[in-house]
C-alpha cells in the first residue's frame, strides 16, 4: 500500500490546477497584462501535472509486477528475464508518456499549434520515431527497445565483453552497465551488443562448466591424479555434482597437459571452484610426486674422437 502514496502528491496537484482552471479562465476575461498568461499558464501545469500521475502510475505498475519475482534466489533466471522486460519497457513508456506531454504543451501554443497539430497528426510519434532512428542517438534508443525483446542478455547475466568478465547491471535504452569482477564498470551502448560478438555464459542457465589445466612430466600417473580430483570435488560445496572429467589434452616436448572440467551452480561459484581445485591438484603433485613436475632433461653422451 505504501507504493501508492507516491501518486497522491501529483494527483492533487493535478486535481487543484483542474479545479481552479474554471476560475482562472472566467477572472482572466478581465485581467490585463501579464495577469492574461495565467490561464495558459495553468493549463502547461494541468499537462505536466498529469503526466506527472502517468509516470508515476508506471512506477507503481513496475513495483508491483517485480515484487512477485526474487532476483535474489538461487535458480533466478525467469525472474531476470522479467526484470530486464519490465526494466526496460518502463523506460520505453516514459519516453512515449514525456513526448505525448511536451506534444501537449506545444499544441496549447496558439503560434506554434502547427508543429504540435505536425508532430502527432501529419508524421505522427511513430514517424517521428523511425524518421529520426536514422540518428545515432534515436538508433541506440530503437537498439535498446531491440535488447527488450529479443533478450541476448538479461539483468545479472554473466558476461565476457571487450576481453573483460563481469555481470550486466543496467539495462537502459541507450546504454549497458557491465559490473567487472573487480568491481570496475564498463558501460558500452547498446548498439554494440547488436553489431559485435559478446559471450553470455548464463543465457539458458545459471551454472556453469570451468576448466583447469595442469602441466606435469610425462611420468605423472593419470588414475592417481583422478583419483585425487575426486577426492577435492567431495570435499567441496562449491562443486554442483554434475560434471567432473580429467583429460589430457595436450603433450609437447617436455610437458604433457591435463583438462580438469567442473561445473558450478553459477559463474561466481565455478571461479572459486577452479581456483580450489588447481591448488589442491599442484598441492597434491608437489607431496606425493614431485619427480612429475615439469622439467628439461639434458642428455651428456660421451664425446665422438675426431679423425
């Protein structure tokens, strides 16, 4: 019920500036001077006061439709995708609402009603709109409302873009907010994420599959190493249950490569996953097989005597 006492300011203003349009109107007949403007004057107030009410009815509509879903929880992703609709359709309403508003206001001119009657009988707002996305800025504005509906990504979404790993913050109709994982923010337009290639690594889930890579001597025995692995992943919380493989991957001259997969409930979750199981992994090679640490070997065989 609190929400509702956001409208009941504007409301009453409005309500005063409608009732007292009646007695300004009648007592402006003769008035004189600037006493003249105030009837007009009024009516700007009655537009703007009323647009005032939309607004914050828009507001009051986004609360209630968003208190039904939990960001917070653990499995969030409907719950995502309605904040980031609702997020960003809120946006796109006040836009419609402030331009219908000024529209309004230009019309109660008398010198300049051609461009109000212009603006929403000849082109109309959606020709003015498309007319103008050929802009930059309308551009990002029509990109915007392009990332509403389609979804490439959604609030909290975990993201890699511009070689940078972090989580979507804000959605607005021009621009993204990403929140780096050291807490910087990378704001980008929108129009970037229609034109260039980004990773979503949450875009049908939360969890995640994180990968951790060992460099040992080619004495290392592989069944102990998996054995280890399994013993780390019971061990831990931060492992989901779902995905655990060792593979070697790779063997060059002095070196072979083992590929740890495992999977997190999120990308936070597999981060600290990887970063647990790559020490315990080096811990557990440095005590019980220090020999199978990388190393060069240099063969010294026995000189050949010149003729």
């Amino acid at each position: 019920m609190n929400i509702y006492k956001r409208l009941i300011l504007p409301l009453v203003i409005t309500l005063f500036l409608g009732f007292t349009k009646i007695y300004v109107g009648e007592a402006a007949k003769s008035w004189e001077g600037i006493f003249s403007y105030l009837p007009h004057v009024n009516t700007v107030l009655i537009i703007s006061g009323f647009t005032w009410c939309l607004l914050v009815l828009i507001k009051i509509g986004k609360i209630s439709l968003l208190k039904q879903y939990d960001i917070n929880q653990e499995n969030n992703l409907k719950a995502r995708k309605v904040y980031t609709q609702i997020n960003v359709l809120e946006k796109v309403a006040n836009f419609l609402i402030i331009l219908l508003g000024i529209g309004l206001i230009l019309i109660s001119f008398e010198s300049i009603r051609q461009i109000g009657v212009g603006l929403f009988a000849s082109a109309g707002v959606a020709g003015i709109i498309i007319g103008f996305s050929a802009q930059k800025a309308i551009g990002t504005l029509i990109a915007g409302i392009q990332i509403a509906i389609t979804q490439p990504f959604r609030l909290e979404d975990a993201v890699v873009v511009e070689g940078e790993w972090g989580w979507i913050e804000e959605i607005n109709l021009n621009y993204v907010v990403v929140r780096i994982w050291d807490q910087r923010r990378l704001i980008l337009p929108s129009t970037y994420f229609l034109e260039k290639p980004f990773q979503n690594w949450t875009r049908t889930s939360a969890d995640i599959i994180g990968s951790v890579f060992i460099h040992t001597d080619y004495t290392i025995p592989f069944d102990e190493l998996r054995k280890e692995l399994d013993r780390i992943l019971d061990e831990t919380d931060l492992w989901d249950k779902k995905v655990k493989v060792l593979q070697v991957t790779d063997a060059k001259e002095s070196t072979v490569e083992s590929r740890i997969l495992v999977s997190a409930r999120n990308s936070p979750t597999a981060w600290d996953l990887r970063v647990y199981v790559r020490e315990k992994m080096v811990e557990f090679v440095q005590k019980n097989y220090p020999d199978s640490l990388p190393k060069t070997r240099v063969s010294l065989g026995k000189e050949v005597p010149s003729k």
